[in-house]
C-alpha cells in the first residue's frame, strides 16, 4: 500500500503548487496530455518546480506506458527523464527498452540511450542511441535490425541474418523503416552493402516495394530470374510487376493488377514477349513475333438482386501457356455475364467465346455463344399440389466456318410425394419440355450437303415418371445404418433426336452412380433420353457418432428396347445398361477412400475404374487416383485413357515441407507425363523454396523439358 500512500501525497503537494492533481483513478491535464502516475515513493521540490519518482514508477500518457527505477518530472520545461530498467509501451505494441531516457510530457519527442525496440511482429532494433522527432518518426544511430529470434543456449550469438546500418528511420505514419549506409550479414558475416534501403513497417498491410525473388533454370529457358515489385497505388489498388529474364529467350513481361471498387472487385494478369518465330518442329525461323496472353476476372453487384461479371482468357497461339509455364489448360474460355436472384427465381443471360489451344481445334468452326438466356423457378408449395419448377433457356451460337444455330428451350415439372404407411416414399413426377431450334446452313448426319436457307426444328418432351424408396434405418450402439433400395419406371415417347437438329452441348456422356437415377442422363439440352425404362439401384451407408462413414450405391437400367442414340461405349446402348456402383470408406480423417466402376452387363468386365483414395495424418498425406475410361460419349472425338497419379505432402515440422508428385500415362506401355518434388522452409527469419519438375510431353513447339525454381525470402525484407 507504499505507493498508494505516494500517489496521495503526491497529489496534495501537487495541489498545493497550483498543479493538476494525479491520483489513482482519475487522470488530469499536466501540459497537453492526459498523465497518470504511481511509484514506490514521490518527492516534491517546490522551488525547482521538479516531481522525483523512485521505485516502480509507472506513468501513463495519451495510451503510452512507461516503466522505471526512476524518474524525474520537471513541471517548467514538462520534461521526463527516466533511468534504470526502462520499459515504454506504445500505443500502437511496439515496446521499448532502454537505461536512460529524456522525453516531453506526453512521452513522444526526446532522445533515448541504449534502446531496444520490439516491434509487433516479434522482429527487433537495437541502437547505441536515438532521436524522437514526434510520435511517428524516430531516428537511431548505429542500429541493429532482425527478425530472427536469439538463440537461448548463446543469448550473445550473431542471428542468422542481420541489417547494421550507421542510422535508421521509423516513419510509423508513412509505415516505412530507412537505413542509411547499411550492411547484410549472415552469421555475423557481412556479405552486402547498400547506401540506401528501406521496407515496411510490420504495423502496414501492405507497401510498395520488391517482393522475394525467384531463380530458375530451364532446359528451354535456360536461365530465369524474376524479381516482382509491388505497387500499393492505393488502399483499394495494387499492381505487381513481375519480368522474367531468361538466358535462351528475350525478356518476358509479366504483371498482375488488382482494384476494389464500392460495388465489387477486378484483377487480371498478363505477360507480353517479343522473341523468335518456332515452326511446330521447335526450329527457329528467320523472324520475330509478339507472344503473351491476359487471364482476368471481375464481379459486381448491381442491387441486392442483380450482379454481373466478366471472364477474360486469351493468348496469341496455341503453345505460349505451356512453353513459359503460365498454364496447362487445353481451351480458354472468356465470358460476360449478369445474373439476378430473388427468392424462388433465378435468371441469367451471358455471352461466352472460346479459345482452342489443340493441335486440331479449329477457330472458324469454334462457336460464339451470344446470348444464352436461363431462367430457373419453384413455385410456393401452397400455391400448388406438390412441387412446380420451371426452366427455360436460349442460345445463339455462331461461327465463321460453318452453320449458326439459336435454342428455345422449356421445361416445367410438377413432383407430388407421397409416404406410405410402411415408410416407402412415393414421387410421382410429370414433366413436359419443348425445343424450337432455327439453323442455318446445317448439315444433318449422314447428308453430305448443307440445307439451303433457314431451317426450323421443333419437338415435345413429355414425360411421366415414378420414384420409390424404401429407406430402412437400425441403430447399433453409436452406428447407425441405413439401407435404401430404389426404383424409377420413366414413361417417355421413343425418338426425340431427329438428325435435323445438332448436338452442341450432350457430346460427351458419362454413365455412372452420379446420374444412374436421372430422368435424362444427357447433360444438355441437345439429345434427350426416350422411350420407356426403369432405373434400379440400392443405396446403403453406415455412419459413425464419431464422423466416419461408408456408403454404396450400385445399380442398372432397363429399357424396353435398344436405343441407338447412345454410342456403344457408353453402356446404355442395349436393353440392359452397364452395372455401376461406388464404394466410399471413410472410418476417420486419415483413410479415405472411393471407388467408382462400370461392369459390361455381360462378362462384369471393367469398362470404367476410378480410385480415389487418401491416407495419412495432416502432416502426411499420401494422395493417389487411378482412372481407366472407355470411350464413353457419342460422338469419336475423345480417346479411351488410363492414368495414375500420385502425390505425397509431408510437413516435417513447423517450418519443413516436403512435396512429391507424379502422373503417368498407363496406356500403350505406359509413359510419365510428369513428376516433380519439392521443398519449403519459413520461420521468423527467413524463407525458401526449391522445386524441381519434368514434364515429358511434347506438343508443337514445346519440347519435353526440365524445370528447377528457387525462392528465397528475407523476413519482412520482400
């Protein structure tokens, strides 16, 4: 109770000096800013118009704290002087600390003796001394800066890294630190100098500066360097500005820009290059030619129902993703699009173009899509008996080789559901849909002649259909199970896909657990499944109080009769479809595993095989997928594949990260596509990075190729 009975006496003689009184639980004006006081023991001296505080000496100002052995008040020129054990926390969470000091009242301006300063992000400073212009600049002399922490066996040991420069200047405003004069050393060891050198402060989000560079080495490149520098325009704006400087080819520019607006957000990156013509056997030509490309994305809400975007994906050719490792994707799609959504109703009209990067693609038979309209509703349950939806869309689509074609669409479906006595659900569906297509210059199947003119195709879909399910639950202890069969017999007209009306967007099919109960398996609108027949299954799944599950599904179709629409390799051809199932084990987080297969309705041969499976704590993960296809969609344009594909992930402690993976093509013998490891390390101190990859592939003027790419950080340094 020592220094409550200082504060008091404190306060009297303060009061009787015709001084602001401090006390313990209130705060008054002394100069400019709020001053709160305790200590051990106060001693007044009225003459000299100076407070002496002696042990344990707290003073607070304006959201600073100071801690001392002791400290000296004078009240005529309002400065503090503090020695022994001296402590000063900032508003803002740096902490200093220092043996002697001499501040203004409000602890913001004055000089400071053998200062340590620790900033938020745990990096520090140590100066012989320093300069407090205001409360957002502060100047050391002969300075010491680094984030790596000290060794605790040899607290006297050099850090790993450390900036020593002869003056340093915190502008906390600006959130930027300034050296003067400074040198890098490692170990102790100077290995750099610089003149002049400055980065961000740990209190900004983000400034403009160089961020980690990056080096590499390609056996198509040759050597590469890419050194980005960030530019903070504003707080709602930023560009990153990236080259690639390679040993083999000309200077790739490449930069990325991001804004936020008040309705939404925009970014987009792009790279450009002037370098050497390549014929597709890799040779150089005697000229020069422009290559690059620009990926960007913006989204923005126009009221509380409507918002509206745009994609943009182009490049000057085919191989320029591929050959400077931007991406490996084989079409670029660019869109624009607004959509509304209100309660049961959505709607959207968009416009999407496409760019082929294939060898065989060809851009004058690549439509435009432009518009394609789509509306989507449910009507209130208490407005109707059951279930009401409706769908409609529209599509043009236009090319430069070939027919144009435009869609209206619409569907309505009403579903009543019904529970029995015994638990069985009964859905019974109707539905009809209508298309109207308008052609132009369309070649039907099997017509070695295009029509003359305009040509109009039309035609109904009606259908009828009934759903059971008989779910079966039984509890065991925590498990519960739960056995489910299915049945769905569908009623529609046989036919429906006339040779006058194109197939634009059902040219691939897949017959697995995912549509085994659709009404129509097709996943557009151009081809429709016709003609009566029944979808059989069985569901089964056991679920764990724990989080751990299993499921199956297993199932087939049955149709009345053949129905050619579908190609051979789909499995749906005959009367009795392909058998499918899919296997999940997941008992805990670190087994996971799924399996999805398609027998031949005859021989149960594998026509389809897809292994998903995971296994491993977080700390390592082994991840691997096997994929057999056949040909499966109804049209021969896309190849059977097998593949196999593998990746680990294994983070050896809290700074160490190890990658690996691999893909391989199991086809014909059997070759790797591509494989590559990797490397990561990040603590407080510093960072790196190193990969290596091998891609085996060739297409065109891209050679089978070996990468390796180093990333090196210095914290808080870039």
């Amino acid at each position: 109770m020592r220094w409550l009975g200082a504060i008091l006496m404190f306060s009297m003689l303060w009061s009787a000096a015709s001084v602001p009184a401090i006390a313990q639980n209130q705060s008054q004006e002394v100069g400019e800013a709020p001053f709160l006081l305790s200590a051990d023991q106060v001693i007044y001296d009225n003459e000299l118009g100076q407070v002496t505080a002696k042990g344990s000496v707290e003073i607070s100002s304006a959201g600073r704290t100071l801690l001392a052995d002791s400290v000296n008040y004078n009240q005529r020129d309002g400065v503090v002087t503090a020695n022994g054990n001296l402590t000063l926390m900032e508003p803002s969470g740096e902490v200093i600390f220092a043996e002697h000091l001499r501040l203004s009242e409000d602890l913001t301006t004055g000089f400071i003796e053998s200062i340590r300063i620790l900033l938020t992000d745990k990096s520090r400073f140590a100066a012989n001394s320093a300069e407090r212009r205001d409360v957002n600049q502060m100047e050391m002399n002969k300075a010491v800066y680094s984030p790596c922490e000290i060794c605790k066996k040899d607290p006297d040991r050099a850090p790993l890294w450390q900036l020593k420069a002869v003056k340093v200047i915190h502008r906390r405003d600006e959130h930027e630190i300034e050296y003067r004069h400074a040198i890098l050393e490692f170990f102790g060891i100077p290995v750099a100098y610089t003149p002049y050198f400055r980065h961000a402060d740990p209190l900004t989000p983000r400034k403009s500066g160089f961020l980690a560079p990056e080096l590499g080495s390609s056996s198509e490149l040759g050597t590469t360097i890419q050194i980005p520098y960030f530019w903070a325009i504003d707080r709602a704006r930023d560009l990153t500005f990236a080259p690639i400087i390679t040993s083999e080819q000309e200077v790739v520019l490449t930069g990325e820009y991001r804004a936020l607006t008040a309705l939404g957000g925009y970014e987009g990156e792009a790279s450009l290059t002037y370098t050497d013509k390549r014929n597709d056997n890799n040779e150089r030509l005697n000229e020069e030619e422009i290559r690059g490309h620009i990926d960007a994305f913006g989204r923005f809400d126009i009221d509380q129902t409507w918002r509206w975007g745009f994609d943009l994906e182009r490049s000057t050719d085919d191989t320029y993703l591929k050959r400077y490792n931007f991406s490996g994707e084989d079409t670029l799609t660019s869109s624009l699009f607004t959509e509304g959504f209100r309660g049961r109703h959505y709607m959207a009209a968009s416009a999407y173009t496409f760019q082929g990067l294939e060898i065989d693609d060809d851009p004058g038979t690549t439509p435009l899509v432009a518009p394609l309209l789509d509306y989507s509703a449910s009507l209130e349950p208490e407005q109707f008996p059951g279930r009401v939806y409706l769908d409609a869309s529209a599509v043009s689509l236009h090319r430069e080789d070939g027919f144009d074609s435009r869609r209206l669409s619409m569907d309505g479906r009403w579903q009543l559901p019904y529970v029995a006595d015994a638990g069985d659900i009964y859905t019974l569906i109707a539905g009809l849909g209508m298309d109207l297509y308008h052609l132009d210059d369309f070649v039907e199947s099997g017509s070695e002649e295009a029509a003359s003119g305009d040509e109009f195709q039309a035609r109904l879909r009606p259908t009828v259909a009934l759903d059971w399910r008989f779910p079966f639950v039984r509890r065991d202890g925590t498990v519960r199970q739960v056995i489910e069969p299915v049945a769905q017999l569908i009623l529609t007209p046989y036919g429906g896909n006339p040779k006058g009306i194109p197939n634009e967007d059902s040219r691939s099919l897949e017959f697995d657990d995912t549509n085994l109960f659709s009404l129509n398996r097709f996943p557009g609108h151009d081809r429709v499944e016709g003609g009566p027949r029944a979808n059989l299954g069985l569901k089964a799944s056991v679920h764990g109080i724990s989080g751990g599950y299993s499921s199956l599904t297993v199932g087939q179709v049955f149709r009345a009769r053949d129905d050619d629409t579908f190609a051979e390799q789909t499995g749906l051809d005959d009367h009795r479809s392909d058998y499918v199932t899919a296997l999940t084990v997941s008992p805990s987080p670190f087994f996971d595993l799924t399996n999805r297969l398609r027998l031949d309705r005859n021989t149960f041969s594998l026509r389809r095989n897809e292994i998903y499976f995971s296994v491993g704590p977080d700390y390592l993960r082994f991840n691997t997928t096997y994929i057999s296809l056949e040909r499966e969609q109804t049209v021969d344009e896309l190849g059977a594949r097998e593949e196999l594909y593998n990746n680990v992930r294994w983070k050896i402690d809290k700074r160490w990260n190890a990658t690996a993976e691999s893909r391989r093509d199991l086809r014909d013998g059997g070759n790797q596509i591509r494989a590559g490891a990797g490397m990561q390390y990040l603590d407080e101190c510093i960072g790196f990075g190193l990969t290596v990859e091998r891609n085996f592939t060739r297409d065109r003027d891209v050679e089978p190729s070996t990468s390796i790419n180093f990333r090196f950080l210095l914290q808080n340094l870039g």
